[in-house]
C-alpha cells in the first residue's frame, strides 16, 4: 500500500506551494487540499500564464492528475465558481474533464460567515487579526460549534431551511454589531453558484484517498497557509482556524497518521507575513522594502503588501519538528540575487536569555532575533538549470541550513516559473 506524502508551509504562508505542487504533480495521481479555503492564493506559472487557485489544488493542470478538494477545506461556492469559471474561460475545464471531486463532509462559507468576518474585524480596530475576510473564522466556529452546513447538505430537501436556520442565528449575531450590510446579491450569487457545485462529483474523502491507497497509487496532500498560522501551534491568537500541519492532512482527508509519507517543507529564502501578529525578524526598513518590490510580495488573494524580513531558523526547526518534514524545498532565492550580504537569525534574545525555539509569549514581548551574516552570491540565479550552474556562495547557503535544520534541501527554487526549479541531490 502507499502513502501519502504532504507539501505545506512552514512560515506564514505564501512560500510558493501553488508552485511546486504543480511542478510535483506529474510524480502523483491525486493531489488532494486538505485544510483552509479561499484565503490561500496559490500561484502558478508556465507558457507565460499565470494563475492563482484559492481552493482548487495545484495540480489541476497535469492532464493525468485527480484532484480532491478535502472535507477539511472551507468551500465558498461563489468562490469556487468563480475560480472553474476563469479557468474554463482560459481553456482548462477540469469538471468537464472528470478531474475534480469534492468532499461530501467539507463545510460551506455563508455569505453571513464573511460579514461575521467583517464585522469582528471592524470592532477589534486595530487588534484585528488581518484577517482576509473571507469568513473563515466563523465558517470554522460553526464547524466545530456544530451548526454548520457542509457540501453533502446541498442535495438536501430541506437544504434551504437548514440555510435559513444559521443565517436567522448569525443575522441575530450580527444585531448586536455597529455593522450594516445588504444580503441580496450574495444570496442570490450563493444558490446559484450551489447549483453549479452539485455538477461536480461529491465523494467521501475518507475512502476515496484510503481507496487510492489500497490500489497502489500516488497521493500528494497540499497545504494552505503555513506552519506558523496554525490554530494549535502557531502566533496565537494571529492565527487561521485550521490545523495547517502535517496533522491536518489526516483530519483533513480522513487518513491514518501511519499512512503519512515524505513531508515536503517549503519555505523562502528569506520570510514574509501578511495581517497581523509577530513577526521576530521583520525588517520595517529600506531592506525590507527590497525584499518586497523584487520578490513582488502583494497578496496572491487580497492584494495587500506582505511584511518582509530575513530567515528566521529558530520558527523553521520549530515549524519542522510539528510537521516531521523529511526534505526541504527553498523558494524565491533569486529574490536575494543582489544582495552584498544576506542574515539568517540563528537564536533570540528573549527575556534576557538566548534561546533557539520560539518562547510561549512573542507578543508582549518581541524576541530580538541574533543575526548572522552571509555572503550574497551577487549572480542572477533565475537562468540557472543545472546544479552545476548554482553560484558557489549560494551553495554554501544551502549547505549552512541544512546543517542548522538537520534536514535536506531536495528542491530549490529561482523564479515562479515551473521551469525554474531545479532538484538537488
Ligand atoms: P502559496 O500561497 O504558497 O502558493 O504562494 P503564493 O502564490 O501566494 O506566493 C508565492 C509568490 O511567489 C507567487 O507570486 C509566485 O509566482 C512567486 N514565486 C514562487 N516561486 C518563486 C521563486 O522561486 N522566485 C520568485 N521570484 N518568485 C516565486
Ligand atoms: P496561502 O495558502 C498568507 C493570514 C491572514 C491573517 C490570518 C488569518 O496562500 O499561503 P483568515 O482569513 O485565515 O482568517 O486570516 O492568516 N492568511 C494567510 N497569509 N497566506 C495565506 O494562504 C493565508 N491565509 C490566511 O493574512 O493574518
Ligand atoms: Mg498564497
């Protein structure tokens, strides 16, 4: 029987998962999202097109790939619409090609869950989460309050009633709120778009990915958002709703841990957050805003400006000891092209000591991070195609974190292009 092997984040999202996966997916048979929803923008690019799936997975444009949207994603049918829509429009049509199926048990975003979004941000002023406002905070509250709708509910008689029943409850949360809104629209866009969805094959994750399995073929679990957003273990309370770790890839598809196979960590060379909450080694300086004009760090789904800052090792062997990452893959190194000297933050000042794990309170108190310096290698990477190309001094960076993260790097990225990704050894 085989396993199944999971890519995810190990910062705070965006690391380039859309990316890889795709460039992954030609290894697998099914690439299956297992956790978050429309606040993940991942972005891939070849042939000059680019494009960016919230919650579709990232191997959808491999001819031979099934794709499987998890019971532990958050669906937003308008959304998801929206996403089959532009890609039919672009000459992809994977529900027509039978290459997409949902979870039965994944749950529904509400029109009413995104102005709860709204409306919570809008009170916490500036203590908000940052969140993307896609509703799922509350989408998730409902899960586990056990009100809420999942997809295999649209099929319901009383789909509708039920529907009415959580907005009548949520339209009573929101009265007690300084917020005003207009449901119309939304609504009428909802049920249509849930017309739609009920054309695409509604399965029960949990044996179909085991079915899978028990036939000998490949799975690839894909992540959204990343290590350091996880609801258990991540900048709490900066954090998304999820379990976005290794952990979630079971709960999210419905798969024994001891069915888990590689963990593919992918981090950036340097690290980026976007929304609220900590971030030890941001630079709120003219280097930071290097970072974010040549690596075009702008939300993949809101737009907003990521914050930038250097490497932080002490988050990523946190981030790799909860997930078990068996091979490392660095993105965006050609961002640090130009760079005389680079840093990675080797330990923090916290509290008057040096640690090398992230303390319980980064919050109150900001751990100063300990930087050390590296030579940049001062050469354009994003041509580079063979191992044999990779500038020396960038080598030697490689080589330094794996020693630090006790774990290899099997892929490196120089630029977003499926092309430009080479496999080391
Ligand atoms: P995801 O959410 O993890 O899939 O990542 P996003 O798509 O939100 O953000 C990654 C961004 O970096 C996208 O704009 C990618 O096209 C881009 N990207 C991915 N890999 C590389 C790389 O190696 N170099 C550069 N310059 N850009 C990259
Ligand atoms: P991908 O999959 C980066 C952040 C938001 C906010 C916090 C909570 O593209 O890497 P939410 O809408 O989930 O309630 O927001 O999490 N966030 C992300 N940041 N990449 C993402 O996804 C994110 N999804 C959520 O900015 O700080
Ligand atoms: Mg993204």
């Amino acid at each position: 029987m085989t396993q199944v092997d999971v890519l995810l984040g190990l910062q705070w999202g965006d690391e380039g998962k859309g990316k890889i996966v795709d460039v992954l997916s030609p290894q697998y048979d099914l690439i299956a999202r297992f956790q978050g929803g429309p606040n993940a923008g991942h972005t891939l690019e070849f042939d000059g097109k680019k494009f960016v799936l919230n919650t579709i997975p990232s191997g959808i444009f491999n001819e031979k790939t099934m794709n499987l949207i998890g019971n532990g994603v958050v669906i937003d049918p308008i959304i998801l619409k929206r996403e089959l829509d532009n890609l039919k429009a672009a000459g992809h049509d994977p529900v027509a090609k039978g290459k997409l199926v949902i979870a039965r048990k994944a749950h529904l975003i509400l029109p009413t869950h995104q102005l709860l979004d709204a409306a919570n941000e809008q009170k916490m002023g500036k203590d908000k989460i940052g969140s993307t406002l896609k509703g799922i905070g509350p989408t998730y509250m409902d899960k586990t309050g056990r009100n809420g709708l999942r997809i295999g509910d649209t099929t319901l008689p009383d789909f509708k009633d039920r529907y009415n029943k959580l907005v009548e409850k949520h339209k009573e949360i929101l009265s007690h709120y300084d917020f005003e809104y207009d449901l119309t629209e939304k609504e009428a866009a909802f049920f249509e778009a849930i017309e739609f969805i009920k054309s695409i094959p509604h399965v029960d994750s949990e044996h179909f990915v085991n079915g899978y399995l028990k036939e000998g073929k490949t799975v690839l679990a894909e992540g959204a958002q990343g290590t350091l957003l996880d609801v258990d273990f991540g900048s709490y309370p900066f954090v998304t709703s999820s379990n976005t770790t290794t952990a979630g890839a079971c709960t999210g598809l419905g798969i024994a841990p001891n069915k888990i196979g590689n963990v593919y960590g992918i981090f950036k060379a340097y690290c980026t957050r976007v929304g609220g909450g900590p971030f030890p080694t941001e630079l709120e300086n003219e280097v930071g805003e290097t970072l974010r004009q040549v690596g075009h760090e702008f939300g993949a789904t809101t737009g907003r400006a990521r914050r930038c800052g250097w490497i932080d090792l002490p988050a990523l062997k946190y981030a790799i000891m909860l997930n078990g990452v068996t091979e490392l893959i660095m993105m965006k190194a050609d961002v640090l092209d130009g760079f005389d000297t680079i840093y990675a933050c080797t330990h923090y000042e916290h509290n008057g000591e040096t640690i090398d794990y992230m303390p319980y309170d980064i919050i109150s108190v900001r751990p100063t991070p300990v930087l050390k310096a590296i030579d940049g290698w001062k050469t354009d990477v994003t041509k580079v195609s063979k191992i044999e190309e990779i500038p020396a001094k960038l080598n030697e960076y490689i080589a330094f974190l794996e020693k630090e993260l006790e774990v290899p790097v099997k892929y490196l990225s120089v630029g977003p292009d499926r092309v430009q990704t080479l496999e080391l050894n």
